[in-house]
C-alpha cells in the first residue's frame, strides 16, 4: 500500500490506529511529551495572547476557542481556566469546541474536562461551515499528525513509497513515478529541475492533506485566529541535499526511532511541516499569514523570563514543585528541543459590512507587527 494510506491507517484506524483506538498516552509518563504536557505554565504563558484576539472581535456575541486534536485535553482544561480566571468578561462569552476525529482520543479528552469552566462540545469543521464561529482555533502538534506522502528519487524520476508485506516483514520500497500534477508541489519547493544533488535513494516527504484541512478548518470560522504549534523548518532546509531520509519520526514509551514500520499501530509516527507549503496551503484556504517565530522567542515575548524569576518569590517549602516548574520552562525554551518549534499565526475574516474595519492583530509574540 502507499506509505501516505500505510500512516494514515497506523495512527487514525478505529481499532488498530495509535490515536484512533487512543492507545496513545501523551505526557511524560506517557509514549512522548508535549508542552502542555509538561504543566501549566505554557498554557499560562499563552492565555493573554488568545484574550488578546479575542478582545479584537465584536464587543458582543458569542466567541470560541477552538482546540484541535487536544490530546489528552490538557492545554485545553488549562487555556479554559486561565481564561476564566485572567479574562472573566471574554470567558463568559467563549465557548470550548474540540475537533479530535479519534474517538479514542476524546473519550479522555472528556473524562479531564467534566469540571472546565467555559462550555465545551466536540465537533468536526465541516459540521461548522454552516454557522461559522469567530474565535481562535489552536492546533498544537496536529499538522504533524497528518498523513505525509514519502518520496524517493530513483535514477530520473521521483517515486512515492509504498510499503510492501514479505511474509511478517514489512519493506518500503520505490512504488509508482509521480507524474503530471503530482510534481507541481516539487516545482514550488525548488526540487524540480534537479541539478544532480538528490542521489538514488534519497527521500523526503510532501503534505498532501495539509490543504484540505486548512480549507475545512478556515470554513469553520468566519472571523479570527489561527496559531499552528509544531516542528517545522523552512523548504531550504527541509528539502536540503543532506537531509536525505526526510523528517519522519517515531516515538513511542519515551523512545525515538527512524524506522515508521516498527509494530503498526503502537507508534506514533510524525513528519515536520514544511514553512512554506503550510503559509501556501493556508492562503489556498482564504488564511492570511500573520507570521511566524521559533517558541523560544514566542515564550520569552509573552513573559516566561519574568514567569522563571518569580518562581524564586515562593516559599520554600514548595521547593520539589518549584524546581520541577524551573525545569518545565526552562524545557520549553531549549533551542535544541521544545524552544525550536514554530508558531505560525494566521487571520481570516473581515469586519461586518458598515463596520469599521479592525485594526490588524499586533501579535504579543511577534517582534515585527504584520505589515
Ligand atoms: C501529537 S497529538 C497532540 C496532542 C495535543 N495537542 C498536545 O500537544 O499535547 C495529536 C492529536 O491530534 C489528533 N489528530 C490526528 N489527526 C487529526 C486531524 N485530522 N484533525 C484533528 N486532530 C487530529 C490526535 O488524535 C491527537 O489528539
């Protein structure tokens, strides 16, 4: 079968998928950690930064905050606390929508949240393109989740991978050529013409769903923000000669393996994004590109410096929390981990005919107001 319908299976099939029979546990306890689920503190640091986008909406109606493959729903439980105890004026206005598509997944996502303080429900995009919201829809190591489509050069033609069944063994191997518009996203990304650089056997990877999910997600919401947490490099090093196995990863009881075919459906597999094919995607879904920077930076913008020395006002005799928060932030801002994922901001929507028009979103985490 191709890799791309091998991934998609492996992570999202109701039975057998990693996250679709919520196998998964994610925490650092779990097979691998995330920064919400770390504690806190991220979810502390990113709160007035959604209440900022918020509080530029219409000073009446409802409003959402959109989570989107919430994990184990812990960034969500923590921004609903954080707003209704900072920003009780908007929380009273805001209601939590979750899209997971694993059931697996959600069952727990609703078990953490039978207490949250805003009111949530679980939903698909498409179930909201006929009442859009306006709000912010947060996707925090989602897009990487996504089905990628791996490709290999072989002799004069690039190939998609497929992987292939030899008795228990499983192999992946060169499968049918890409031709026709199947090359046009290589031409963008400068793969196309090849200048000789890319050897037989090199591999990479394209984002095939990163488009259609864009479109649906921008269809869910008339007016607002979207902030896309994850790993991600920009084309230039994604699709450098040296990076000759692409960035699939997979993880599972806090171990990393290059081998995506290790025990189907026990791993997560995860592929980084690519910079500029998600700012493509996301104009391609009526989104417009506010900007982007490393997490280090977005953190240290919205306070995590001041966050770390207020940790040395507390008692004492919380000294084993304290220095396990220390650790924690200091996590995630470590530029050879957690501080070199991106944020990528986007906007939609325009004000309601004979409104003036809004003044553009000044991000707190971006240095450079969008022009
Ligand atoms: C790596 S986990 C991230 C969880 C959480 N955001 C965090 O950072 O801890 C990926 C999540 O995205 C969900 N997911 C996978 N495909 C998705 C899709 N197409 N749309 C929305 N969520 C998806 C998974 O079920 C899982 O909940």
């Amino acid at each position: 079968m191709p890799f791309h319908d091998y991934m998609e299976w492996v992570l999202h099939d109701p039975e057998h998928g990693a996250y679709g029979s919520g196998r998964l546990s994610i925490g650092p306890r779990g097979d691998f950690a995330t920064a919400p689920s770390l504690g806190a503190d991220f979810a502390a640091l990113l709160a007035p930064q959604v209440a900022q986008w918020l509080g530029l909406l219409p000073a009446e109606g409802p409003l959402a905050l959109v989570e989107t493959g919430p994990g184990e729903g812990q960034l969500a439980q923590q921004l609903a606390e954080a707003l209704h105890a900072g920003w009780p004026e908007l929380a009273r206005r805001t209601e939590l929508v979750l899209v997971e598509p694993n059931a697996g997944m959600a069952q727990r996502q609703r078990q953490r949240l039978h207490a949250c303080p805003l009111p949530v429900r679980w939903t698909a995009f498409e179930a909201l393109a006929g009442a859009p919201l306006r709000g912010v829809v947060m996707a925090h190591e989602v897009l990487d989740a996504l089905a990628i489509e791996r490709i290999e050069r072989r002799a004069d033609q690039w190939c998609r991978q497929r992987v292939v069944q030899t008795g228990a063994r499983l192999s992946l191997e060169a499968g049918e050529p890409l031709d026709g518009p199947a090359l046009e996203p290589l031409q963008s990304l400068g793969l196309l013409p090849l200048d000789g650089s890319r050897p037989p056997g090199w591999c990479t990877e394209l984002h095939p769903g990163l488009e259609p999910w864009l479109a649906a997600c921008g269809g869910a919401l008339s007016e607002g923000w979207l902030l896309v947490i994850d790993y991600a490099h920009e084309a230039r090093r994604y699709y450098a000669p040296q990076r000759s196995r692409g960035t699939l990863m997979a993880y599972r009881r806090q171990r990393a393996s290059g081998d995506p075919l290790l025990e189907p459906g026990l791993w997560d597999l995860t592929a980084h994004l690519c910079l500029e094919t998600v700012e493509a995607a996301a104009r391609a879904g009526g989104w417009q590109p506010l900007g982007s920077c490393r997490q280090g930076e977005a953190l240290l913008a919205l306070g995590l410096a001041q966050r770390l020395h207020a940790l040395q006002q507390e008692p004492a005799s919380r000294l084993a929390e304290l220095l396990q928060r220390r650790e924690c932030l200091l996590r995630l801002v470590d530029p050879a981990g957690l501080g070199d994922f991106r944020w990528l901001a986007f906007h939609r929507g325009s004000p309601v005919s004979g409104q003036a028009p809004r003044p553009q979103p000044a991000p707190l985490f971006l240095s450079q107001p969008p022009a």
